[in-house]
C-alpha cells in the first residue's frame, strides 16, 4: 500500500517528527545551519563510497545489501536537508520546484536532449 499523503505534508510530518527527535536528545544547540550542512556533505560522501570505482552499469545493478546500505545513507542526507531547511525557515517543496523552474528556462528540451552540456555551453 502507498502513502497517498500528499508530499508537502510528509515532509512537514518528517521536519516534525526529526524536530522531536532532536528535542529529545537536547541537541539544539549543535544544529546550527553550518553544522547540519558539514553533516550533509559526510552523509553524501559515505553516500558516494558506495559507488566508488563501480562501472556505470554496476552502479545501477546494486546488490540487496548495498542497496540497502545505498537507501540508509540516501536517508541520512535526507534527513539532515530536512533539519537544515527547519532550521533556515525554508520549505524545501516550494524551493525544489523553484528550482525545476529555473533549471527549465536555464536547460530548454530542444537545446538539451541527449548531451550534458552546462547551459552556457548550449
């Protein structure tokens, strides 16, 4: 069965309850923007450690295993974004989108089809 909770309201659900989680432990006063922003940065590294020296094909062929370990490190980042964006007031559902937004004019479909150039490249 899926959650048909509509994903401004999960994210909020999670922001509150990792609020709760962090109250709980009194770390307050360690979750300043710059250090859950050095924590997301080690998070996405032990992220990429799982990739490091794969193929491109292994690397969409993970192991169950590596997966798993794949999806707690995806979770950690996670985690440490929603906490960061708790802590600058930022609704990271309008800023995603925001974004798209921008990416879209910066990357027009008939100019970016089937290559990676930079925009300023196009």
């Amino acid at each position: 069965m899926t959650d048909t909770t509509p994903p401004e309201d999960r994210m909020q659900a999670l922001a509150r309850a990792l609020q709760q989680f962090a109250d709980a432990r009194d770390w307050g006063p360690f979750h300043s923007p710059k250090n859950l922003a050095s924590a997301l940065i080690v998070e996405a590294g032990e992220l990429l450690e799982h990739f490091q020296w794969l193929t491109e094909d292994q690397s969409r062929q993970l192991a169950p295993d590596t997966r798993q370990a794949v999806a707690h490190e995806m979770a950690d980042v996670l985690l440490y974004l929603v906490q960061l964006s708790t802590v600058l007031d930022i609704d990271l559902i309008d800023a995603a989108r925001a974004k798209m937004a921008l990416n879209a004019q910066k990357y027009p479909a008939e100019q970016s089809r089937g290559h990676s150039r930079k925009y300023d490249t196009l």
